[in-house]
C-alpha cells in the first residue's frame, strides 16, 4: 500500500508487480482531517485507550517494538518518557 503521496510523478517497475502477482493499493492522506483529529485527541474528546494494547517504559522499548511486530497479538504500544 502506498500511502500520502504529496504529488508528482512517481515511477516503479510494473513488470516486478506482475511477475510477483503484487496487488497494488493507494490511499491519498487527507491534510485537514489530521489537524481535526490531532485537536479532538488533545482536547480529550477521543478517547484512544481502547486502541492501546500497553504502555512501556522508555528503558524497555526493544520489547515495546518486539511486541508491536506481533500484529496478532498487539494493536498499538505506546513508549512512557519519564
């Protein structure tokens, strides 16, 4: 998947999708809707905890991104600073 391409051209070898029978998905980012998004989430109106598999300390983060590989097990982690 390709995800918020910002513009221009962009140029890939079409043959090794075919040869590789890759599927090709694109997705646009939207500009707008983050700063929404990032307001309503600050503000404490969304509430993100139940996206929240844990939380590690700093000191642990190789486990946090050893847990976060494990998509089927782990939806997000979050790393505490201090």
């Amino acid at each position: 998947m390709q995800l918020g391409i910002a513009g221009g051209e962009v140029s890939f070898l079409i043959n090794l999708v075919v040869a590789k029978e890759l599927e090709l998905l694109g997705s646009f980012r939207f500009h707008e809707e983050f700063s929404s998004a990032a307001k309503l989430i600050g503000g404490g109106r969304i509430d993100l905890r139940p996206l929240l598999t844990r939380t590690y300390p700093v000191e642990d983060a190789i486990a946090a991104f050893e847990a976060a590989g494990d998509r089927r097990t782990t939806m997000k982690v979050h790393l505490a600073f201090g």
